[in-house]
C-alpha cells in the first residue's frame, strides 16, 4: 500500500526561542487533503551516566507543563550546528558535575511521531570523575545518584514517567547486563 | 532546594485541531522571570497486543514530520471525556482488528517534558480475536504480526524510533517474561 503523504502548502504560526509551529495541508494516499499541525525542534541528546559503583547520575528538575518536579536523566537541546557528542559532554559536565572516560551511542527516539520532529540520541557513559556541576543561568536542579537495578524498577512500577529516561534506563540495563 | 516555576501570565498563540500552543512567563527560584513556550495536547493512548504466539501486532503508518513511514504499536489520541481504557479498545479494533479478551495498564510515559504536556498511557492486550480492521477515514497503515523478542532486538539495534513503542515493548516483554 501507498502511505505516502505529499506536502500541498505550509504556514509558519510561530517562531519561538525553543519551537518553530506550522500547519501545513497534506495529499493523503487516496488524493483527499488533511492538515498538518507540525511542532519542529532542534533535537536533543540524552545521557545514562554510569558510575563504578553501579549508581546512575540522576536530575530532579521542575517541568512546567506538568507543575511538577521529574526524576531524569542528564539531557539538554543542541546548539545550532553542535555535534550531538560534544552536547552530552556539556550537559553531563553542567547539570552532573561528571565527565565520562567512555561514551557510547545507544539509541535514538522520536518523541511524539504524530505531530513533533524532535529526534533524541541516548549516550550511556561510565568511567566516570566527578568536578563540580554549573547549570546555565535559570537553571535549577538537584543531582541524585540512584542505583540502576532501583531505577529499573521503578520503570516497571511507573515511578519514572519522563519518555527518554524509560527508554535509555532499560536499554542501558540491557546492554550492562549483557556485559557482565 | 526550591525548585517551583510560578506562572505570572500565559498567551495563547494557537487553537488548533491537535494542539494548542501558549506562550508564558514563570517566575523562577531565585526570582528572575522566563519564557516558557508550551504546547497542549489532549493524551493519547498505546497497547502492544500479543496474540497467542507470541507476535506483536504491529502498524507501519506515515509519519509527516520525519517524512517516512515508522514502524509502531497501536495508538491515538484521547477523544474529550474519553475513558482510556475505552479509547484503548477503538483503537485496537480500528487499527489492528484485534478484539482482546485481556487488558491491562502498564504504564505511563510524559513524550518531552520541556515543552509538551502530553501524557500517554500504556496497555498489554492479550488473548485475542481478531475482526476486520476499519481504520478511519485519512488514516492510511498497514498491519504486521511480527515477535515480541524479535521487536525487543529491533529496539535495541535502534531500529524502532517511535519513543511509546520502545517503552512498550521493553516493559511488555519484561512483563510477560516474569509470568513464564
């Protein structure tokens, strides 16, 4: 079957500090024409950072869109033009305070398909050492390190509701586990 | 550490058919004011229904804001007053044809916590029957039964992008993994 879907027209409805917002109309497979409401963003990277003792290094911060304080991982929006590693190795040294001897790439998720072109790359990273964190100016956060297995658990027991925390715990669990 | 944003005034820039766009001012901890850029949406649901060998009932659908076809569980957007489990069972149906004699919720997961406030819920369906799929007008997917442990792979070699289908299918397969 054919799925694809032709772009007929766009209209930029708003161009912020962080999304731009279009509607733009589509041709649908059968030649019938839909909207398209399309939030674009940057992109982001995200980061499980593993220290020796199996602990992970864990972000509280408040998120305005839910009122209310979520347990995370380290993660931040890329620069123009910044490449995706350096960004995990800014925002882990920032918000965690930690710089990684190793980072791998283990993944990549797309936030919310329907309507958000928000790509997320994860990065697990360990052989860590500690330096002192400095978030941006207006940020405001406490740094936890909670034992993966824990955090794992909590996944499962619907503790941690933050998408890309749930994804990059599990996977990085998986990929841990294999290795030992 | 106080980590509560205020809200001190909030604009809307758009009321669309999906989502809804502010654009507000916060008062931080320290007292300096932000922007916060915040879109709405009405929830969503998602289930992996497992039929009784173990194949997950998969969607391939379009996907406007990356441009290509991704691979995914079942799901849609909560209709106004919609009880989730009810929106779950619609879905199903018109997706996939499945008809399921179990469901349960596994989860939740908040898709981009900086900016959107949606929340989806996630189901498990099992021991299921299957009817003609009757997707609604201007949706256009194709359906494909495909094995729980070889999605569980996929997610792991990043070949399953869509965020709500990798925290599904971890969860769902660890689930189901306990009860053996």
């Amino acid at each position: 079957m054919e799925l694809f879907e032709k772009q007929v027209s766009s209209k930029q409805i708003f161009d912020g500090k962080v999304v731009k917002l279009f509607v733009d109309q589509v041709e649908l497979p059968d030649g019938s024409l839909a909207i398209r409401e399309i939030v674009r963003h940057p992109g982001a990277v995200c980061v499980v950072p593993v220290d020796n003792d199996g602990n992970v290094v864990m972000i509280r911060q408040f998120r305005y869109p839910f009122g209310k304080v979520l347990l995370e991982i380290p993660a931040g929006k890329l620069e123009p033009n910044e490449d995706p590693l350096e960004a995990v190795k800014r925002e882990l040294e920032e918000e965690s305070g930690a710089v990684a001897g190793r980072i791998e790439h283990i993944g990549e998720l797309y936030t919310t398909v329907a309507i958000f072109d928000e790509k997320i790359q994860i990065y697990l990273a360990t052989d860590l050492t500690f330096v002192n964190a400095h978030p941006d100016q207006g940020e405001f956060l406490e740094v936890e390190r909670i034992p993966l297995d824990t955090l794992v658990q909590m996944v499962m027991d619907g503790e941690i509701q933050d998408a890309k925390t749930q994804i990059a715990i599990l996977k990085a669990h998986r990929i841990l586990e294999g290795r030992r």
